[in-house]
C-alpha cells in the first residue's frame, strides 16, 4: 500500500501547466523526496513533452518544492511517460548515463 503524502505545490506549478507524475520519498530519509512533474504531455505548446524533477523537502509535515532537479525532453508523450514509471528503479550507472544527457540502459 502507498503512502499518501501531502504537497503544496507552488502556483507557477498549476501556471506553467505541470503535471504530477509520480513522487519518489527517499528510502533513507523520509525528510526529502523527488516529485516527477510533465509538460506538455498533451501538446498544446510546441515544445517537446518533457518530464521535470523536482526537490521536495518537508516543511511542517508537508512537502515543499525546494528546486528544480532537471528537465529531460522526449520525442512523444509515451517517451515521457515510459521514462517516468521507471525513474524509481533507476540504477546509479543509468542515472548519471541520463545527468550527462547520454542514453541510458534501463538495466534495471
């Protein structure tokens, strides 16, 4: 079972026309997390659809997006979406093949 979680997103998230994906809590601490937000995944702007990560943090038992992680563009909406559901397994050797905008294995 999952555990739900409480964030409060910013307004510009709404504005910007940003999606939740999914969010990753750390497995070590509770304290910081990963929020997975799309864009454009129905293409109503001419960008690529592109999945952002976010930094969460908690503040006062919610969660506060602390930051911009990065931002990766992909081809189609499933791309993105694919990309998505696998980010949580995700090994270190794939992680930084995707942070140096290589292609990853998706060994995992």
């Amino acid at each position: 079972m999952t555990k739900q979680i409480e964030i409060n997103l910013p307004d510009w998230f709404e504005l910007d026309g940003l999606n939740t994906l999914d969010t990753i809590i750390s497995p070590n601490s509770e304290d910081v997390g990963i929020l997975v937000a799309g864009e454009n995944l129905d293409y109503t702007k001419t960008c690529c659809p592109t999945v952002r990560l976010y930094l969460l943090q908690l503040v006062d038992s919610k969660y506060e997006v602390t930051k911009e992680l990065e931002a990766f563009p992909f081809q189609s909406t499933d791309e993105a979406i694919q990309f998505s559901s696998k980010l949580p397994q995700l090994n270190a050797f794939d992680l930084v093949m995707l942070l140096n905008k290589e292609q990853p294995i998706f060994t995992a």
